[in-house]
C-alpha cells in the first residue's frame, strides 16, 4: 500500500500529513519532509483536512477520522488514551500513567507521547507536567501553549454560550 501525503495551512504553521489510502498514519509541521518514495495526492486527506479546518474554527472537539499510528504496543496503548482526554483540559504524565494502570511509568508516557505521529487528531497536547508545567512538544512548546490556550477559550465561549 503506498504512502501518501499532502500539506495543509493551520494556525500553528504548515501542517504535513501523511496516509496509507485509509487513514492518518502522521502529522508533521512546516519543517517535515515528507516520507521517501510518498506520492503526493491531497485526495485521501480531504476528511482530515475537513475536520482540522473545522477544529481550528473552533467547530469541533474531538476527531473521528481513522488514525493508524506506528509505535510499540505501549506507545499505541498511550496514544490510545489521549483521545479521551476531553477538548479544553489538561492532565499530568503522572495522571495519564496512574490512569492507564502504571502509575510509575510517567516518564514512560511522557516519552511515548513525544513519539505521537498524529498530534493535534490526537491530542498529546493536552498532557503536562506536574502542577501544569508545559513540558515537552513535539511541535514546540509555542505551539503547545497555542493549542492550550486555544482549547481553553473554546470550552469557556461554550459554557458561557450553554452549549
């Protein structure tokens, strides 16, 4: 099955996204090269594209396009759970570690949700350090704290508005 890729616009800089045909296998920022050998078609992307244009518009909270991360049974066990991390807050490493039953692994998790392919569809952004310490990004700690603050007025426009 042959790699694809396309590029798309953001708030936070170029996004470069990469897939098999049927789902989200990277996102990658302005400075990623795309994979050797990967063809360039935006048409398998377009549903992603959709939902992070959406996203950005402050329109949606939580992605559903198919994801298919490549990382070891721990990694995609971690990833796994960042999706239920609610749109607007915030856990620790710690958290995320006691949650998912090793509660002295949050260096473990922290080091594995730095190796997120798919950040912002899945949101490793929304885990910090102890006491809400912006730690650790892949994208840079700029972009963290944007999508942070970002997600924050979000969920306060929503509960101010009722919705």
């Amino acid at each position: 099955m042959p790699t694809y890729f396309t590029q798309t616009d953001s708030p936070v800089g170029k996004l470069l996204l990469t897939g098999n045909g049927v789902a989200l296998t990277g996102l990658d920022w302005n400075d990623a090269a795309p994979p050797a050998g990967a063809v360039e078609d935006a048409g398998p992307f377009a549903a992603v594209v959709a939902e992070l244009e959406a996203y950005f518009a402050g329109e949606l909270t939580a992605f559903t396009v198919p994801v298919a991360p490549r990382g070891t049974p721990f990694q995609t066990r971690v990833w796994a759970a960042l999706v239920g991390i609610p749109h607007g807050t915030t856990i620790s490493y710690g958290e995320q570690a006691r949650r998912l039953g090793v509660p002295n692994a949050s260096r473990a998790v922290g080091a594995a949700n730095g190796r997120n392919p798919v950040s912002i569809v899945v949101p490793c952004h929304r885990v910090v350090g102890v006491n809400g310490a912006l730690t650790g990004y892949g994208g840079g700690l700029g972009r963290k704290k944007w999508l942070l603050d970002f997600e924050a007025q979000r969920k306060r426009a929503a509960i101010a508005s009722g919705s």
